[in-house]
C-alpha cells in the first residue's frame, strides 16, 4: 500500500509502485498458455501483452523523455496501433524473460528520476514535460492496464482482488 503521509515524491512513486506490484501480481501462478490467453473476446488483449506494454511505456517515458537516451523498441508497435506503445502482441519467449525486461525498465525508470526533482523536465513534442506529470501519467497508466489485468484473471481461474 502506499504511504498514506507522506510527501508528494514518496506519495507518486508509492502509487507507481503499488500499480506495478498489482499488475505482476495478476500475473502470479499462470501458466504460459493462460498469460497469453485473450480471455475477454473479441479483445486480443492478454496478461503477457500487459505487461509487455507497459514494459515499452516505461521505456519511453522514463529513458527516452526524460533521460532523452535513444533506447530502440523492444516491443514494436503493432500495424495499425496508431502510434501507441507496442506489446500488446504476445512474443514467443517465455514470461521470466518478458517480466526480467520489465523489471529492467522499472530499475533504469527509478534510475531516471532519483536525481531530478518533480518540477525537472524534459522535450516532449513542442514543449517540455515534468518528471511529476510523467509520475502522474504512469500511474494512470498502470491503474487502466489493472482494471484490463482484472477482467483477464477473473475469465480465466476466477481469481479477483489478487
């Protein structure tokens, strides 16, 4: 759970913390055919293309906005996915590597912003964006993909409130 009092840093990076905690943890004690399971037709969306996801929106925010590293794809978008951040398409390795590339991009995202303050930023398009305003994204990020991680568990053995 987050820290119900504490300052506004600890505050967004507890409730990012809490939303990628939730997130693996929809992922727990599944089999590599159920992570990659689409389970709410006609959605091709599964718990592997989740985490796959959110594993590139890290990567873009944190290390290619705000650290401006030049960091490739490791998920490319799908044809057709207007612009978004790819992932959502299963890969054919398994799920320890898919979550080891997660928690990669969850150490350099730390990384990333321990040595700025929430009101640094960084270029985005025409303007600049704030190391808060992308904490803020992020969580909202992450809370969306929960509630699809939830729908998904729940289709597939019942499990709800994990």
């Amino acid at each position: 759970m987050p820290p119900m009092d504490a300052d506004e840093r600890a505050t967004l990076a507890g409730w990012l913390d809490f939303y990628r905690a939730t997130l693996i943890a929809k992922c727990d004690g599944l089999t590599e055919e159920q992570l990659r399971t689409a389970s709410a037709p006609p959605s091709p969306l599964t718990l592997r293309g989740l985490v796959q996801h959110v594993t590139e929106v890290e990567r873009t925010w944190f290390r290619r906005v705000l650290a401006g590293e030049a960091a490739p794809p490791v998920y490319p978008s799908s044809p057709g996915s207007a612009g978004h951040d790819g992932g959502f398409t299963p890969d054919d390795g398994p799920f320890s590597s898919a979550r080891r590339l997660w928690e990669d991009e969850v150490a350099h995202a730390r990384s990333a912003c321990a040595a700025r303050d929430l009101g640094d930023s960084a270029a985005f398009g025409e303007g600049r964006v704030t190391v808060r305003w992308v904490y803020s994204h992020m969580i909202a990020e992450y809370a969306r993909h929960c509630g699809h991680a939830d729908l998904l568990r729940e289709r597939l053995d019942g499990a709800t409130g994990v």
